[in-house]
C-alpha cells in the first residue's frame, strides 16, 4: 500500500465505463430492440465516422484489431500485391499480434529494431531486401512512426506501407502521408485499429477496423470478412467471418467523440509524470510538440527496472511491460523459419529489460504524484 493507504492500480476499466452507463446502456437497448445485431445502422455510422475521422475514403468494421490486420495482407495477396514467402518488415517490440498477422498469411516476418527515442521503428536500420514487400509502421504507445522521406523511398520501390494504428487511434505525424493528411491511420496504404477494451477508445469485447483508401483494397476486405460474399450466398471468395457486432460497433459510437478529450487529457498527465519524476536513473518518454501523441502508454526506461517494479508494488503501485519479450524471442517462433533476423535487434532485446509502463488510463493528479515520488525515492 501507498503511504497514504491507497492502491494504485494499472488501469480500472470499469471507470471510464462506469462513467458512461446511461449512454452505454441505451445505446445497448436500442440494438436489442432493433432485432438486427450484424451489419446494421450502428455499425455502418461508426464506419463512417472513423473514416472522416483521419480522412480515409474507406473503413470496414471488423471483428480485433490482429484480423484487421491479416485481412489487409490477406486481401493483397488475393489483389495479388503480396505472395506467401514474402518479406514483411515488423518492430520487432509490439504486440505480438502484429507478427502473427503476418505469419498467419504465410509471409515471412522480418523483425526489425526500434530506436531510442519512441521505441518505434528504427528508419536508419531497415532490414530492405530484394524480397521485401511490405511494412508494418507500429505507431506504438500511441507515438506516430512516420518519417516521409523514408516511406516515399520504400513506395518508390513497391513496398506496401500497413500502419498498426492499435494504439493511436486519433493520432497526428510530425508531416502529411500519401493521403494528404497527417493522421495515422491514413499515412500509408492501409490501416489497422483495435477496439480492445484497454485501448484508447475500447469496446466492451473485441473489435476492430480496417481504413484504406484503396476502394479495391476495401472491397476485398470487406469480402473476405463476410464469407467472401458481397451477395448473398454467392461467395467470390474462400472468406472468413471476422465482422464487428452491432453491439460493439453501437458503443463504440458512443465513445469515439471522446477521442480527442481523451488524448488531451493522457496528455496532460503525461506532462504531470515528466514535472514530477526526477529521478536521474529514469529515462522519460518523449514529448514532442511536432506531432500529437495519444499517449496509449506512458514508458520509463531505468537500468534495474525489476527492482524498481518490486519496489512499486511493494508500495501498492500497478505497473506493466509493453513488451517484456521481443517478439523475435517468442517460445512460438522459436527454430521458425517465418521470422527472420537480420543482425540482432540490439535496442528491442535491451528495452524489455528496461521499460516500465506507469499507469496513465485512470489515474488521478494525486495518485501521479505518489507514483512518481516512490519513483523518486527508489
Ligand atoms: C492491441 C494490439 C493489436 C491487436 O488488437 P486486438 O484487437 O487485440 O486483436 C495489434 N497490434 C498492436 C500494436 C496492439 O497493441
């Protein structure tokens, strides 16, 4: 426990829903009532929502954000832009989900480094090859991974440019992408979000979406999802059921508005965390005032991280570890010939030994402070 007595945990999803029950449940009772609980009003309103959102021309709702994901590369491959074998560049520290989109399809995961400054892709090391097709931006912890002079030199050379927008949804990149504009989940050819329920904008379940402006791409995508059927009982294509309930899609409705408010207020405690922790051993995230960060996660660096979490919780302070294993190092892709290595991704193996996620979701302005004075004090 806290000095004070309290607990501090990482993050109380029944908070921020709690919040919101009235909406939520009527929301909720107006798709009961309505009798129709796939593919109806609700989901098509968040569809367009989300594509006007970041200026997409196109947005397909869909069942998590890992399908999301395969279904982009599953329908390049039937578009015929990617082939099993291919090489698709991934961070090698993210979610787990973003490499087994790619092995899932048959291509061949490169994991790639991250830099030291946002933990994202590391543009002056990419592991480009002949056989590269492809690459996964992960706009981790909620920081845009753009760079477009890079990105304009992999398109020059056909490579296909998938954003993971799982957790930065409502971001903006320090310059426009290919579309015109500087959100993410527009930057590139295709993207995918998350709606778990522990991301910024979370679903009471799992659900996700696809946004592209590539009408062929979007078509496809929303084929294969629905049994590989655009008219009933005529299926095109050897599909997959991974559509979003209209449940889902009715709240989600409800929270997406708060989108901005939300990554205002993460950031206004992100700027509390970097006043108030002045331990020298610390190395604090980034903030940069070029772009809009939404702030997924707020991660500190410290050389004896296990220590200082013990020494945390000891003092009834949740922390986490996004990702305590490199993705490269999973016991599943061990001896695996689908993820490849190009020399050592030095930073990835060093960082999950080193970065700390401090509770940022549900935390108030006291609590901040008394997580960053036991910070202090360690
Ligand atoms: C959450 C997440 C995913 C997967 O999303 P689900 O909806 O849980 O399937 C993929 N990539 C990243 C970076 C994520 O954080």
């Amino acid at each position: 426990m806290t000095t004070s007595g309290q607990q501090i945990p990482f993050q109380d999803l029944r908070l921020s829903n709690a919040e919101l029950m009235e909406t939520l449940a009527k929301a909720s009772e107006s798709v009961i009532r309505s009798g129709r609980y796939i593919n109806g009003d609700a989901v098509r309103e968040l569809e367009t929502s989300l594509a006007a959102g970041c200026g997409a021309r196109y947005c397909v709702a869909v069942s998590t954000g890992l399908d999301a994901l395969r279904l982009i590369l599953l329908a390049y491959m039937h578009l015929g832009k990617l082939h099993e074998g291919d090489e698709v560049i991934v961070p090698d520290n993210t979610f787990v989900a973003t490499f087994l989109a790619v092995t899932s399809c048959n291509l061949t995961a490169v994991a790639a480094d991250v830099n030291e400054e946002d933990y994202c892709l590391d543009f002056s090391r990419l592991p480009i090859t002949p056989r590269t097709k492809a690459i996964i931006p992960v706009h981790l912890y909620g920081n845009p991974c753009w760079d477009k002079d890079i990105f304009s030199q992999l398109r020059e050379k056909g490579i296909l440019i998938i954003e993971d927008n799982a957790q930065a949804i409502g971001a903006t990149a320090n310059e426009e992408g290919f579309n015109g504009n500087s959100a993410t989940g527009n930057l590139g050819d295709a993207a995918a979000i998350s709606f778990y329920p522990a991301k910024n904008i979370g679903a009471l379940g799992d659900a996700g979406a696809v946004l592209t402006s590539d009408e062929a791409l979007a078509r496809t995508v929303r084929m294969l999802a629905n049994y590989g059927s655009r008219e009933k009982y005529v299926h095109e294509l050897k599909g997959y059921n991974c559509r979003m309930d209209e449940l889902q899609a009715a709240l989600l409705n409800v929270k997406l508005p708060m989108v901005s408010n939300i990554a205002a207020e993460r950031g206004r405690r992100a700027r509390l965390y970097d006043s108030l922790i002045r331990n020298p051993e610390v190395v604090k995230p980034g903030i940069y005032d070029d772009r809009k960060q939404v702030w997924h996660q707020y991660v500190i660096r410290h050389p004896r991280r296990d220590e200082l979490r013990q020494y945390l919780r000891q003092q009834g302070i949740a922390t986490e570890i996004h990702y305590p294993v490199p993705c490269h190092l999973q016991p599943c892709y061990r001896d695996d010939k689908q993820v490849k290595i190009y020399g050592k991704p030095v930073n990835a193996v060093r960082y999950a030994a080193e970065i700390l996620s401090l509770p940022i979701a549900d935390i108030t302005d006291e609590e901040i402070g008394i997580v960053s004075q036991a910070i202090n004090e360690f």
